[in-house]
C-alpha cells in the first residue's frame, strides 16, 4: 500500500520561500508589468461589476468600464511605449493614488486577446477588486487588493495539491521554485488560477489513480477537472497522469478518471456555446516578417492543418526547435512583458536546482512503462499547446507558430520531472536543491528591484546586445 510521505523540514522551508517570493512580487513589481496584465485588469473589472461576457463596438472587444480604471494604464502606468530606458519612482505610485477624482465617467476598454476567457478566471481578481471598492480605496490600492487575492488564491491551491500529492513532492515544489511562477502568481494574470488548477487536477489524479477512489477524492476530482477546462483546455489531458500503465482490465479508476476528464471537457464546450462559440481576431506582430498581421480564424486554421498535416508537422518541429531556447529562458524567469533577463548565471543555477530537485526523489517506485506514459502525457500536452496557438493566434497559413511562451509550460513541467526521478534521494541532493532553489529567488527578487526602481529598462523582445560577457553573466539584462 501506498504511504504518503510525511512533510520535510526543507520542504515547508521551500513552501514558505514560495509564498514569501510571491507576495514581494505582488507588491513590488509596478503595475501591468506582466504579460497581458492591462487586459486582464479590464477582463476582472467587467466581473466585479457582474458581467461575463463582453461586448463588440465598431471593430473593438471589450465592456464599458470606469473611466478612472482605464486611465490607470493609459495614462499612470502605460505599457504601449517607445524603446527607451523606463524607470519607476514612488511619485508615480502617489500621482496616480491621487487622481481619481479628476477622471469621472466611463469608456470602453479593448481587451480582445481575453475577451473569450472563462469567467472563473478571473474570479480571484475580481473578488479582490470589488473588495478595494468596498474598502474605499482608489483604483490603484484596489489593483493591489486584487492583484493580493489573485496570488493568495494561487497559493492555497498549491498548498492543497502539494498535501494531496501521493509522491513526488520535490517535482512540483522545484517547478513552483522557478521564479516566473512565482512572478506570475503575484499579478492580476489567470496565470495564477490556471497554475493552481493545473498543480490541482494533476495531484488529484495521481492520488486517486495509484491510492483509490475515496468519496471525498472523487468529488474533488469531478469538481476540478471542470475548472481545469475551462482555464484552459489544453491542460485536461494532464489528467490522465493518473493511470497506471499497463491498464488494469476491471480498474475502476480507469473509468473515474476517464468520465472526469470528459465532465471537464463537457463544460468546456458548455462556456464555447454560452460565449457564442465565436472566436475574437487581434492583430499581432509577425515573429518572421516584423509585420503586423491578423490571427487566423479557427476554421480556417484548421481547415489548412488538415488539408496537409504532415506539412503542420514539419512546421510544429521546426517552431519548437527554433523556439526552445526561447521558452527555457521564459519559464525560468524573464519578467516584464518579456523584456527583462536574469543574469545569464541564474539560468545555469535553474538547471542545478532542477537537477537536483530530480535527485532528491519522488519517494516511490514505478516501472519504465509508467514513467513513459508520463512522458508521453507531457509531451502530448506540450504538442496540444503548441497547436493551438497555431489555430488561434498564429497568422492564416502560417509556416511557424506564433504566440507561445514558456510559462505556458509550467502546468506540465511537474509530470516531466516525475517521470525522471529516481525513487530515493542520492546523497546531498535535498540540501543542494534547498539552496539553489533560495539562492535564485534571491537573484530575482533583486533583478526586479534594480530592474524596475533602480537602474530602468528597455521593453524590447528578443536577446538583449551585451559589450561584457561578464556582466551578461553577472547582471539583469537592463545593465549590460
């Protein structure tokens, strides 16, 4: 019978190194210094205020929303701004703390990028801004509020799957160590929810496929596996992590985890057909041509991906083996809207304290079919994730993938690890992963300090031009 493994000193240490990099990210970096995070700042808004869906104007997506909400990007804290060197200072925080009152009335806000996300998304941030409301504060204190309840709600569900985990612990601890996840889970971002979820419905499926199907356990199950769909879809094959290879012929498990997964995938298409099913077009820059162009619609998409698909095959290939080095580089930390780099030497020290977390062990044993059908899980995932970008946010026809990023990938990342790791922990690896883990939150907390307070930036795309090997080594991107 299988014996959950009671907790570690170094693994509530490194839970708590988690959560305390997560709130200073909560509250140090400036407002809308996350990928997409003005649009969904306005998709949370339009739910505090009651409403799912948003609406069409003209040529525009998006909801009638306060005035004084939308200023605090465009005007206080924009992120549409020319390429050079930024910085920010408490005068801004104070102007904008202050300037409500001057911006009454309302305008509508254009978040097409989001305007199809789940309600249930959001509904952390939405919570904590309705909450800033009720507190009176300005439209900044409630960002902060919203951005604080986003994070702590991505907390409590990792808190919940690490507890739920049946082994593997330091797979899922080392994943959450790595400093975009933390960065992240810190912001108004669903990346938080969706994180959470992930981190959730795997750990349940592991628990309830190799240690049974309790009444609790599968209510759980059929309770995640819905908000898992709708967050995003593409995770919901992660579930089938919890069966055991070879298949049982009369496991009942097999069933249960089968019939969750199509409950997930059934609300999934139930939110398609309550949004209108209807896909929103936005404009993106090509990452081949530098030119602007228009995302695909999905029919047409699809109908080129099965006219020819081993020709998609070739480009899915092509994109993942050029844009690799681009996603490892995203996963373990690039903050910003991809603009800021961590020392070059921080990206080593990730690749130490994975490899360690790895080393240190899942605390059970299973057979090399096991650890392939794990393999396969998060390769067919990373594969699932990739293709729909293609059909929905690369350009029609397209002979790469466009949009991707890494953090896409952390969901997965923790069955990747599992699937490698030994049973026992070799020798020294624990404390080794204890501190690389600690010393490479550190490094990232201080790259944002200095990043964003101290020395400014550049918000530009790609490997930053550096004059010093040594310093590209030694410092954030800004100071090479």
């Amino acid at each position: 019978m299988l014996v959950v493994p009671p907790w570690s000193m170094l693994e509530k240490l490194l839970l708590a190194a988690i959560c305390a990099a997560t709130l200073f990210f909560t509250l140090v970096t400036p407002p809308f210094q996350a990928p997409d995070e003005n649009q969904h700042y306005m998709k949370a808004l339009l739910l505090s205020d009651g409403r799912f869906l948003p609406q069409q104007q003209g040529g525009r997506v998006g909801a009638d929303l306060p005035r004084a909400a939308l200023d605090l990007h465009d005007v206080d804290f924009p992120t549409e701004v020319p390429p050079e060197p930024r910085l920010f200072d408490q005068a801004m925080l104070t102007k904008a703390w202050t300037a409500d009152a001057a911006r009454p009335g309302r305008a509508f806000g254009d978040f097409p990028n989001v305007a199809n996300y789940a309600p249930t998304l959001y509904a952390p941030g939405a919570a904590g801004l309705s909450m800033g409301d009720a507190l009176g504060l300005p439209r900044l204190g409630a960002f902060y509020i919203g951005r604080l309840v986003n994070a702590l709600t991505a907390l409590a569900m990792l808190s919940i799957a690490l507890y739920l985990l049946p082994f593997g612990r330091n797979a899922f601890l080392a994943t959450a160590l790595l400093p975009t996840f933390c960065y992240q889970n810190g912001s108004l971002s669903p990346d938080a929810v969706i994180n959470g979820l992930g981190f959730l419905g795997l750990a349940l499926a592991l628990r309830v496929g190799f240690m049974g199907s309790a009444p609790l356990r599968s209510a759980g199950l059929f309770l995640t596996t819905p908000l898992l769909a709708l967050a995003k879809g593409v995770y919901l094959p992660l579930m089938a992590a919890g069966l055991r290879w070879p298949l049982g012929r009369r496991d009942r498990r097999v069933l249960l985890l089968l019939a969750a997964m199509v409950f997930g995938a059934a609300f999934f298409l139930l939110w398609m057909k309550m949004s209108g099913g209807s896909q929103t077009l936005y404009h993106i820059v090509s990452r081949k041509t530098g030119e602007s162009v228009m995302t695909a619609p999905l029919a047409a998409q699809l109908a080129v991906l099965l006219h020819d698909p081993l020709a998609y095959v070739r480009v899915l290939f092509a994109s993942v083996a050029e844009r690799s080095p681009v996603y490892v580089l995203q996963i373990v930390g690039r903050f910003g809207w991809n603009a800021i780099l961590l020392p070059l030497a921080a990206y080593a020290l990730a690749a130490v304290m994975l490899g360690a977390g790895v080393l240190s062990g899942s605390g059970a044993r299973f057979g090399i079919g096991q650890r392939l059908w794990w393999l396969a899980v998060a390769a067919g995932t990373a594969l699932l994730i990739e293709t729909a970008m293609y059909l929905t946010g690369t350009e029609l026809d397209a002979d790469y993938i466009q949009g991707t990023q890494g953090r896409y990938f952390l969901p997965v990342l923790p069955l990747a690890l599992l699937a490698v790791m030994p049973a026992g922990p070799v020798r020294g690896a624990r404390v080794l992963f204890a501190g690389a883990a600690l010393i490479l939150l550190a490094v990232a907390a201080l790259c944002v300090v200095d990043s964003f307070w101290v020395h400014g930036f550049v918000t530009t795309d790609g490997m930053p031009p550096h004059q010093s090997v040594t310093k590209a080594f030694l410092l954030p991107s800004p100071r090479w």
